[in-house]
C-alpha cells in the first residue's frame, strides 16, 4: 500500500502505518523537522517546501492513501480562532487544491485521512467542519469522522479528530460501518457536527466502526528516563516555588500521593486561573498514570513538568526530549534533534504512533483489502521493548 504525507513532520504517520506500507511522497515547510525526516526516513521521498508551492507534478504515481495532518493553530481553543481562513491551519485548502488536480488527471487517491485537534468540529460555530465536509465531498468522496485519543494507547491523554473519506464507488466492507454513532469512537462533540451538516452531506456521511482497544498496560512510568544528571532536576525552591502556586485541590493531590507511600509520579502544567476575578498562574498536578497532552514550546504554552513524590522528598524536573517521544510512541532508535526546544516542537506537533497503526489496521486496511473481519480478534498490548512502545497493535 502507498501514500502521499503531507504536513509531515517527524514521520510519525509512516511509523504508524508500518513497512506494509510505502511512501511516495512527504513533504513539510520546517527545515528542521525535514532534517529529523530524512535522518529517520531517508530523503528520497521528502519535498522541503510549503504546501502551496506544491503541484501535481511534485506528487508521483497514484497513492492508495492521502494523510494531511494540517496545522491546527487557527483552530486550537487555545488558538487564534481563526479556523481555515486562518494563515496556517488554512493550508487545508492548499490540500484540497492539490486534490482537485489529481482528480482531474485520473489519481484521485482511494481514501483520504485529515487529522486535526478537536476543536475542527466547533470552529467558527461549526462553519468551519461543514466547509471541510463540503470541500471532500465535492473532490467526490463519502466521508466520517472519529475521535481517538492516545490515551487507549499510550500514557497521553491526547484526544485527536480523525476525518476518514472513502472515494465514491468502493464499498467498504460492512465490518468497518455501523448504522449509527459508536459511544467510543463518535463522542457528543462529533454527533453535534454531524447534525449540523445539511441534508446532503449527511447523506455522505459514513459512521466507522472499530473494535475497543485492549486497556492500555503502559503506565507513566514506564517511559521515565533514569539517572538523568542532578542538574536535571530543579532545586528545592523551585520545586518549592511550583507547590506554591498550586490552589488547595492540586496541594491535597500532592499530599495524598505522599502519604500513600512509595514512589508516586505526576506531571504539571502551569495554566492562567480566574479566581475571584483576578488571574492567577497555577500549576496543576495529575496522579492518573497518564501525562498531559504534549504541546509545542511556541505560543506561549507552558512546558510539562514531572512531580515526584515519596515520602522522603519532592522532586521536580522538566519532561525530557526523549520521554516526550516514548510518549507519542517513538522508539529509542528514533534519532531526536540535539536541540531541546527543537525536540519538543517535533513531538508536540506530531500523531501519536499506535494511534495511526490502530487506524490503519482496523478501518484503512480492510477499506483497502475489501474487508478483514476483526470481530472475534483479540486485541493485546505486546511485551515491550527498548522504550517499551506497543507497536504491534
């Protein structure tokens, strides 16, 4: 199987997909995340160029798959709320144009998958989904949506919509559809779009169904780096420093995982509070075995900090390159930029791995092999190695 990846970064769409498949063409506008590709990938098939410098000559042969992970900064809650007439997460259209073109010449892909935050289904009042919908449809295809959040799959907790269309005139097979919204994969946020569309676009709309993932055996845990030098951790007043800009809730979190005993991990985000009409800067703690959602250092977003509490000490340090990347699934071979900042930028932005494989071999996969049963199967989390990352789903 072949696909084009656009918006590439890192590549972590082609880790996902795995070597069943192959790339023919990967592009992105950030020379450095081109430098981590190509180092990761090769650079055969990576194009370094914005997406609207692109034409149909740059794309080779006729994918069986398009994967468009478009920027979501315009349409991020924390964004600008400029949706797709954005600067950036308006590169869709450029997407949609290259589309057009291949349509045009006869290569229209047989599935096309668009990945983007949730806030795709509320922007702009849900305008803008009914626009993206509107725009796929016209390129001839049926489509649907899931959400699928890394949480099934890793220690994450990162909730991400998937847009999955289908060319019209193959049938998928009746084990990837179901007659209505599956609670798991179909959350009220993606019914409430749908409802939204006219007439005719739900006429387009298919509901994909997927088996429930095994629970995830992988704690947080599990993916800490040990013996990391002392000057990686904070000084006492800076951990000091962070317990005193918790609100009592998040302080009750620290004390109970102390008087519990043992070694107890938790990760921090600073986030701005209204509290009593004023604001306030707060870091706020989580004890559930799962770490935030990873974001990206630019904007202004505050970096994930690691909490660890026993009952001799409170320790507390930045969330390392390579843990970000065990959390969205890499493995240790994966070869990470020196720079930190860069590294963050790079996992932040990028698909969490066994998302993507779940994807593929459960709903592209039979699409494209006309049907693979999956009822009876069994799905488990495999013994993990090096970074202990179930890529075997």
């Amino acid at each position: 199987m072949t696909f084009y990846e656009f918006f590439a970064g890192g590549g972590m769409v082609r880790a996902g997909l795995g070597a069943q498949w192959r790339c023919l063409f990967a592009n992105d506008v950030s020379p450095q995340k081109a430098r981590v590709y190509r180092r990761n990938w090769g650079g055969d098939t990576l194009v370094l160029a914005d997406i609207a410098a692109l034409t149909s000559a740059d794309l080779p042969d006729v994918p069986d798959l398009v994967w468009g992970s478009f920027p979501c900064q315009d349409l991020s809650v924390a964004g600008t709320g400029a949706g797709l007439a954005g600067q950036r997460s308006g590169s869709f259209w450029s997407l949609i144009g290259l589309l057009h073109d291949l349509k045009d010449q006869g290569r229209a892909p047989p599935l096309i998958v668009l990945e983007n935050v949730l806030g795709t289904l509320s922007a702009n009042g849900g305008a803008d989904f009914t626009a993206l919908c509107q725009a796929v449809a016209e390129l001839g295809y049926d489509l649907g949506a899931v959400v699928m959040d890394a949480a099934d799959f890793l220690p994450q907790s990162r909730p991400r919509l998937f847009i999955i269309a289908v060319r019209k005139g193959i049938t998928p097979p009746d084990a990837v559809l179901s007659k209505g919204p599956q609670s798991l994969w179909h959350p009220p946020a993606i019914v409430t779009a749908y409802q939204r569309l006219p007439q005719g676009l739900q006429k387009r709309w298919r509901w994909w169904a997927m088996p429930t993932p095994a629970p995830c055996v992988l704690k947080l845990a599990d993916l800490i780096e040990t013996g990391l030098p002392a000057d990686n951790w904070d000084t006492p007043q800076k951990t000091n420093k962070l317990l005193l800009m918790m609100n009592e809730t998040h302080l009750q979190k620290v004390a109970a995982a102390k008087a519990r005993g043992g070694t107890m991990i938790g990760t921090i985000y600073k986030r701005t509070r209204s509290e009593q009409g004023q604001k306030f800067q707060r870091a706020e703690v989580r004890f559930d075995d799962l770490a935030g959602c990873l974001r990206t250092p630019g904007g202004g977003s505050s970096r994930q900090q690691l909490l660890v509490v026993s009952r001799e000490a409170i320790r507390s340090r930045l969330i390392s390159p390579r843990e970000t990347a065990r959390l969205m699934g890499l493995r240790d071979s994966y070869v990470l930029p020196e720079k930190a900042s860069e590294a963050y930028q790079l996992t932040g932005d990028g698909v969490a791995v066994p998302v993507v494989r779940y994807l593929a071999k459960w709903l592209l996969e039979p699409i494209l092999a006309g049907g693979t049963p999956w009822e009876h199967a069994t799905i488990t989390s495999p013994s993990h190695s090096q970074a202990r990352i179930p890529h075997s789903l």
